[in-house]
C-alpha cells in the first residue's frame, strides 16, 4: 500500500515536472517569436550580400533599417531621406559617385529595397572605417554627417583619444545612437540564441 502511494506520488511529481518544463519551453518558443516579430530579419537576402560585400556585420545593418524606416521601403524623412535606410539627395550622390558613376540611377531608386541597401551599406561601412570600427561614433555619423562628428571628435570633453566619441552632445544624435546600439544588442541576443539552438 505504502509503495503504490509512493509510486503514485513519484507520477505526479514526474508528470507535473514534465508539464513544467513543457510550459517554460513554450514560453521561450512564444517569447523567440514575439523577439523576431519585433527584431525581423527583412530583406535577408539582400542584408547578407551587402553587408559581405562591405565587411560589415549583417545585424548592423537590420539595426539601422530597422531604426530609420522600420523596414518600409517607401518611408521618407521630413528632410526627404528615402527608403529603407533613409538616403539624402546629398549623400545619394556622393556615394554613387563612389560605387555607380556610371550607372543611371536616380534619388528616386532609392525607394528600390535593392538600390537602398547597397548604397546604405557602403555608406555604413565607410563610417565604420573612418571611426575604427566603432559603432555608437559610426552611428553618429550617419546620422548627422562626418563634418560634425569629426568637429566633436577635437574637444576632450566628447572624445578621450580623438578617433571615437564617448559622448554625444546632441539629443537627436544620442537618442539615434541609443536606437542603433540597443538594437544591434537585441539583435545579438536574440539571433545568436536562435542559431545556437538551431
């Protein structure tokens, strides 16, 4: 009698510790979900080939599409920067004299997720290299342009060795930096737990 009892008792010990960790795990499965519904990788393909094609992490650049446009090709920026990694005329220019002089794109193209993305890309990777691969000053300049990074990047109290900031003076440029950073982090967390476990 005593044995049934225990063996019974050791069922349902057993059967409410296999319901628990059934439960946990479909917690995190809903959890990984809710995580990529809001950290998405859109445009894979064209994020992997871009960013290869740069030497730049791929989660870098889902971080900035996903801060600037939130993945909408079509958004555009009260200062009319286009698409998906939101492109000024001025800088359009500039980097397609860069990488497509020959080509005959316009601003218009940048609404093209393709045309974004690779101009984007080599716009975000040129940052990196000229701020030693730092990603909160890269983001900076992207943001509000070398010429005033560079300006900040000569006063001690934004910049201890001249190359990148510690500081961001600005509030709009903090606030982005912030969204880049955070974003990148979440990316990180939540892709490399995904690849781990797959």
């Amino acid at each position: 009698m005593k044995r049934r009892k225990a063996r019974r008792r050791l069922i349902c010990l057993l059967a409410l510790i296999i319901v628990a960790i059934t439960g946990i795990q479909l917690f995190r499965a809903g959890l990984n979900k809710i995580d990529n519904a809001r950290y998405p990788q859109k445009y894979r393909n064209l994020v992997e080939r871009y960013a290869k094609e740069n030497q730049m992490d791929p989660l870098i650049l889902y971080s900035v599409i996903r801060t600037e446009s939130g993945f909408d090709p079509q958004a555009v920026s009260n200062v009319e920067a286009r698409g998906l990694m939101q492109i000024t005329e001025e800088t359009f220019d500039w980097i397609k004299s860069k990488i497509a002089p020959d080509e005959s794109l316009t601003f218009e193209d940048l609404f093209d997720p393709e045309t974004n993305i690779r101009f984007g890309s080599y716009y975000f990777s040129q940052c990196l290299q000229r701020y030693d691969n730092d990603l909160a000053t890269a983001a900076a300049a992207y943001h509000s342009g070398w010429g005033t990074v560079d300006g900040l990047l000569e006063e001690a109290e934004y910049s201890a060795d001249g190359t990148v900031l510690h500081t961001f003076p600005y509030t709009q440029m903090k606030r982005y930096v912030y969204k880049i950073t955070q974003a990148f982090q979440k990316y990180q967390e939540i892709y490399s737990i995904t690849e781990i476990e797959g």
